[in-house]
C-alpha cells in the first residue's frame, strides 16, 4: 500500500479532514461521514455509523485507472 493511501485511511480513521496532492478526505461531522475525493472526482464516502465504504460507481466508470483502482483497494473494495 502506499503512503498516500495509508494517511488516507489514518484521516477517515481519525475523522479529520485531510488532503494531500491528488487525494482528499472531507468528515462530515454532521452525516457522520468521510467522503474521498482523487483529483476532485468523489470515489465514494465512509459511513463512520456503519463502519462501511459505499462506492461511487460513475467515477470508476468514467476514470478506471491504476491511480482509481489502488485507492479503492486500500479502502477495501472489490473491483
């Protein structure tokens, strides 16, 4: 896993607001959410309540690379 991806998951773990180059973490203290954006484009949002990642489907669909892929990965989801 690579370092980008592993503060990645400290910030959703941790609830904060993070970012860095191309990937970002916005909590939603209000939704109880953590919602991951890669150059601005959502991947989908974690559901602290659920302890849950839900993907969003267009952005994949639109932008299927590595860069995509390896992020959804470390979230642990299928692809």
């Amino acid at each position: 896993m690579r370092k980008i991806e592993q503060q990645m998951l400290e910030a959703i773990k941790a609830k904060k607001t993070w970012s860095h180059n191309n990937t970002a973490v916005i909590y939603d203290k209000v939704c109880n959410k953590s919602y991951v954006f890669l150059h601005g484009n959502q991947l989908g949002w974690y559901n602290h309540a659920k302890c849950d990642f839900v993907m969003w489907r267009p952005t994949y669909e639109k932008w299927p690379t590595r860069t995509t892929k390896s992020r959804l990965r470390a979230l642990e989801v299928r692809i």
